[in-house]
C-alpha cells in the first residue's frame, strides 16, 4: 500500500472536526483505517506492506532535478498524523516501509520484485499512476477510482489506457511529462505523441538512438531515472502475518476512537 497516497486524499475529504485524544486532528487516520480494513477484508493477504514517503529528506530525485515535486505544501494537521500513523499499522502486526532517500513507490517496487521472485501474486494499492510500470502477469495495481471504488488495472489495462506495455511506463512519463512531478517531458509531446513514438522505436533509448530530440537526449534521460521506481529500495520482513487487531483496538482506544476501535474488536473475534 502507498500510504501516503491514500492519507493525503483521507485528509482532505473527511471532517478537519474529527480529532483524536488530545484534541489532534484525527481523519487521516481514520480514512487511512477505513480503507486498510476493507482491503484488508477484502483480499485477505498473507502479507501486508505499507510504504511511505520520507517529506523532510530529499532524494536523488530532487538532487538530480530539483523542481521535482516542487510547490507541494502540506497542512501541520496532515503532516502529524503522517507521523503516527506507521505506529497504527505496527500495531495491526503489518509491515511498514520507510528510510531517508527513498519513496512510497521504490518500496512497492521491491517488494513486488520480491514476492514475484519467491513465486507469489501481488496487490499494489496506489492512486500514483506511475506504479503502473509493475502491473504484470503475477502483479496487478488497484487504483482507487471514486470514494471506496478501486479499478484493477494488469498489462491488459496499461495497454488499454496508455497504448503501452507497463514496462513502458517510465519512458512513456519521461516523454509525455508528468505536470504533478513538475516533469516536463518532450517539447510539443502528449499522451498520444509518446504512445506512438514507444509503439515505433520500442523505448525511449531507441527513439534517441534514431536522432530524435537531439537537444533533450540528457533531459529525457533524466525525466526516465525519476520516473523509474527503485525495485532495490530496502526492504523489511514479509514473513507471512497474522493480524492483532486487538492491539490495534487498544490503540485506537487509547486515541479515543472509539468506533474504529470497536470494529477493529470485531474483526478480531469474526
């Protein structure tokens, strides 16, 4: 799971009014709690890893081209729930990702290189289209589409929705742009320019290769290592895990939430 692209959106669509012990804000978390509950429901996973991004360190990305991501501003209020919310999915007995230089996605791309290797399937839980690029036979992106509504999205559905194969995806990026990594792509190249050059030269390497954008060769090169998730991003345990949803009761009891502790109580006895 992406935690930071699902607590982002949980901020920003629930009640500023719901607080925690303390009078914190609280409605990250439990939009977060919602949703990892219902996927949890759901999908019944063996393992579950929630990766995040580490705000106050840049990484190689931001040395390497610093206006990505440029501009993003986040509320204190976010930013503290951010903070306790790792402390939320230890106590579920699940797994977190997290370490200075790396981002939510270079995480779920080792932990899927990880999990195809030992033969399993995954279960990448993301709203950042850019995981796209590790939708395969063995792992398939669930993309939250409308409020409590994800769409399924294997090869099958890159290539519907992009005109490209996942192993694309960076190329396709670093020629189309991305405006909410302040990527700029290739000068008067959108969506469908980038498709059809990768449906005609096979990747980006190759288009250069054949002369095309001679002054951006170097840009472009850039716009594709940014784009390209870190499937060698450190990685903890993901040993099989049995839930204890109890102690996360007892944690959502002492942050006085009482509801979702009260549902974390049944899951624990259904």
């Amino acid at each position: 799971i992406d935690g930071d692209s699902f607590a982002h959106p949980s901020y920003h669509a629930l009640p500023k009014t719901i607080l925690r012990r303390g009078g914190k804000p609280a409605g990250a978390i439990l939009g977060f709690a919602n949703m990892l509950l219902r996927l949890y429901r759901e999908e019944q996973p063996r393992a579950v890893l929630v990766a995040w991004d580490t705000l106050e360190i840049p990484t190689y990305r931001h040395e390497k081209f610093p206006a990505y991501q440029s501009g993003r501003e986040f509320d204190d209020a976010l930013l503290e729930q951010l903070h306790v919310l790792p402390e939320f999915i230890a106590a579920c007995g699940f797994q977190n990702a997290k370490a200075p230089g790396f981002e939510a996605d270079d995480f779920l791309a080792a932990a899927a290189a990880a999990e195809e290797r030992r033969g399993g399937t995954v279960l990448i839980a993301s709203g950042d289209r850019d995981t796209f690029q590790l939708a395969s036979d063995r792992t398939t992106i669930v993309y939250p589409v409308r409020a409590g509504e994800m769409a399924r999205v294997d090869p099958a559905e890159v290539r519907a929705r992009y005109g490209v194969e996942p192993a694309q995806v960076p190329d396709f990026i670093a020629l189309r742009g991305d405006p909410s990594d302040k990527l700029p792509g290739a000068a008067g190249v959108g969506a469908t320019g980038a498709a059809t050059l990768l449906q005609k030269y096979g990747s980006l390497e190759a288009a250069l290769a054949a002369g095309r954008f001679p002054a951006q060769a170097e840009s472009l090169r850039l716009y594709r290592s940014i784009a390209t998730m870190n499937r060698k991003a450190p990685l903890p345990s993901l040993r099989s895990q049995k839930p204890t949803w109890i102690k996360a009761a007892a944690l959502a009891r002492k942050w006085e939430l009482n509801q979702l502790a009260k549902r974390l109580e049944e899951l624990a006895t259904s």
